[in-house]
C-alpha cells in the first residue's frame, strides 16, 4: 500500500532555471527542519552547480519518484530529473528551455495524481518565454485547470488577508468585460467550499468588492455594480453563505475590516493583489482552488534581475511550502 497522502513529500517545480527558482529551492532545503519533506523536480546537474555558484554546495541526489524522497530527504536535495535542452544564464531566459519548465509541471501533477506526492509547490514561470514557444496559457492556475480538467479560481493568503481575483491575468478593460454574474457565483462557492474544507472554517464570511469607486455610488460611478455585482451576491447568500456587498474597495483592507471576513472577492487582478503584497510581500502565497490536489506558490515572479546573485530571499517559497503541508494534513483529517 502507498504511504498516506500527509506522509508523502511535495513536489517542488523548477519554474524559471534564468530566475530566482533553484536558489529558493536551494535555500528551503537548508532550512528543512521547519519543513515537510519535499523534492525537486529539475536538472539535477543544474541545481548542483548552482548551489556550488552560490557557495552553498549541498548534496543533490537523483530519484525516480516521490518515494524515494522521504527516505533522502535528511541528508540530500531528492531531485527528480527534468533536463534542461540548453545551459542556463542567470537573468536571461532561454526559450530553448521552456519544454523543461512545462514538463516539469506536468510531472508534479502526475506526482500527486498517482500518489507519489501529496501537494505541487510551483517555483515562478516567465510567462511571456512560454508563451512565445507556443504555451497558450496565460498563467499557472490557467495551466493546472487544464491538467486536472477542473474549474479553477487562484488565492492569494498570508495569516492578514486571504484574497480572490474573480478575473485573473487580463488587461483590465478586459477583465471588466468579462466581469459577470455567474462568474462571481462560482468564485464565491469554490471559496467557500475551499475555506471549509482546506482551511477549517466550519462558517465562512465573505465579501464582495465593488468593482467602481465607492461601489459605483449608487450607480453614478458605474453600473456594474448594481446590475452584475449586487445580484451575485443576492445569489450566494441565497445559498447560504454569510456574504456581503458590494463593498468599497478602498475601505475594505485595513485591519479593522479585516476582522470582519475570512477571505475577500476582489473584481479584478491588482484590487486582489495589491493589499496582499502590500501587507506581507514575503510571507503571501497563492493557493490554487477548485483543484482534487493542493498547489501553491510563491506571490512573487521570478526576479530575473537579482538571478545568480546569492541575495534571494526564500521566505514566499517556505510559506509556500508550509501552507502546502498543513492544508494536507487538515484535509487527510477531515
């Protein structure tokens, strides 16, 4: 019989190898005591110079699957291979190696579906090398729904603030256009289902952002949120969910707001992600909902001006990690 999921180890993807990936890699298995286990999936001769470059030489070990790793984990980076096509220069992408990056992704998700692993960690992608050799995604989350055939929305959590763009990687005229009332329906429930099943929220309270200052100012600032944003929530209380809005978005985010709900939903990418970064740009995580496995993630890119330096700070991808681990072990218990 397989170990049980909370015994399992992460997977951890290579994201960028031109960005501040490896490093971060590298660095959170320095500090594997506050860690679950983990392994890495990428070229393994890359990690092992990169660390040398970095002057933290470590002990890299090759594995053939998520197994092995628990039993490595102590006394080596486990690393599943990816192999990269092309050498790597800190700072500068190589399209040459996107396959890599992606492959790297789909082994984590074929980890987890088979049993291998319990969570995916992704390290940051530059979206825009995938995208320009072919990768039709505009993002990880975009990605991952795909791969797991599943109806996906991304949070953004730290212990302050948990956040939810109901309209993601669009420009914003865009994502008002796309902006509707089913759509915010279907951010709330997968929300509310996650904060009670991943989170052990037995009641969650939510709240809606206004999409137009003020709320839209009972319509002198915009319709939008009279005929699309009030009705939805109309909807989700309906169901119900302890729910309210549309709120003004400039009122919603300090602390004694805060107080008042257990995650936000925010109309549209920056009005999610700004207060979050702005609140803890470190220690914030985005968390994939909506999917039959856990992923998260560092809430921060891939840094391609500091790459190689040695200067990268791994605290995102640690509480990436960590979060990872303690919404395994609250959904085996439940």
């Amino acid at each position: 019989m397989p170990p049980e999921r909370r015994q399992l180890p992460l997977a951890v993807t290579m994201g960028e190898p031109a960005g501040i990936g490896g490093e971060l890699t590298i660095k959170a298995w320095l500090q594997r005591e506050r860690l679950p286990p983990f392994f890495a999936i990428d070229d393994p001769d890359r990690l092992e110079r990169l660390a040398a470059d970095l002057g933290s030489p470590i002990p890299i070990q090759p594995i053939r699957d998520g197994y092995e790793a628990t039993t490595v984990f102590a006394k080596a980076l486990p690393v599943l291979p990816c192999l990269l096509d092309h050498p790597v220069m800190p700072g500068r992408p190589d399209p040459g190696n996107a396959q890599a990056v992606i492959t790297a992704i789909e082994r984590a998700v074929t980890a987890v579906q088979t049993g291998s692993a319990s969570a995916v960690v992704t390290n940051p992608i530059q979206k825009s090398v995938l995208m320009a050799s072919g990768f039709r995604h505009p993002g990880h989350t975009e990605f991952l729904a795909e791969l797991a055939g599943a109806r996906t929305i991304m949070m953004l959590a730290c212990p302050e603030l948990r956040v939810v763009p109901v309209t993601v990687h669009l420009p914003l005229k865009e994502a008002i256009r796309q902006l509707t009332r089913k759509s915010i329906v279907e951010a709330g429930r997968i929300t509310a289902l996650s904060l009670i099943r991943l989170f052990g929220i037995a009641r969650p309270r939510l709240v809606v952002a206004g999409l137009n200052p003020h709320a839209g100012e009972s319509g002198a600032l915009g319709r939008e949120d009279i005929e699309i944003i009030a009705p939805a929530v109309e909807d989700l209380a309906a169901t119900g969910l302890e729910v309210r809005g549309p709120l003004s978005a400039d009122t919603l985010f300090h602390p004694a707001a805060r107080q008042r709900y257990d995650a936000a939903l925010c109309m549209y990418h920056d009005q999610a992600l700004i207060p979050i970064k702005t609140l803890d740009f470190t220690g914030g995580v985005n968390v994939t909902l909506g999917l039959p496995f856990i992923r998260t993630s560092p809430d921060h890119g891939t840094a391609l001006d500091i790459a190689g330096r040695g200067i990268a700070d791994p605290a995102s991808l640690i509480a990436a990690m960590r979060l990872a681990g303690e919404l395994v072990a609250r959904r085996t218990a439940g």
